[in-house]
C-alpha cells in the first residue's frame, strides 16, 4: 500500500485500491487487515513518516507487530522471526 493510500485511509475512513477484493474478504480477515491498518497510521503519525520507503518499513513493522501479539510468530534474541507451529492452524 503506498503512503498515499495510507493517507486516504486517515482522511477518508476507507482504505484505497481494489476495493471489490476487500467486499469480497471474510470478516476475520477486514478485521485483521483494519487493525493493522490502524496500527500501521498510528506509526505513521507517531514517527512523522514522509517517504514511500518509510511508509513501506512502518507497514512491515506494523505486520509483524500484528503478527507477534496473535502468537503467529516469535522473535528471539538474534532476531530471527520464527513461526508457531499450532495442532490446529488454518490458512484461509
């Protein structure tokens, strides 16, 4: 997403782009992509972000901060991401 859609996600209330993919998404997942979207402008704002690269980095972060607090991922010291392997894990 650029940093211009990010914008329009602030300003409008609605994220920019194809906006039938999102319709057509389940609720779990607009729920997921909508709170990473707010984390992702809360970065935004908080670290005045100007640049398309910045935007980009915040939008990672954001993913994996997402990614790390639903216990989809850990982190160790040495910084390699590392999966959860759950009995029960759906990919939908």
């Amino acid at each position: 997403m650029t940093l211009c859609a990010y914008c329009h996600v602030e300003e409008h209330g609605q994220v920019g782009g194809d906006v039938g993919a999102q319709t057509e998404a389940s609720p779990k997942r607009r729920e997921t992509l909508g709170r990473i979207d707010e984390l992702t402008l809360t970065l935004i704002q908080v670290w005045a972000v100007h640049t398309q690269r910045q935007a980009d980095a915040v939008r990672r972060l954001a993913v994996e901060t997402w990614l790390q607090r639903n216990g989809v991922i850990t982190i160790t010291q040495n910084k390699k991401v590392l999966p959860v392997f759950r009995e029960q894990f759906a990919h939908n």
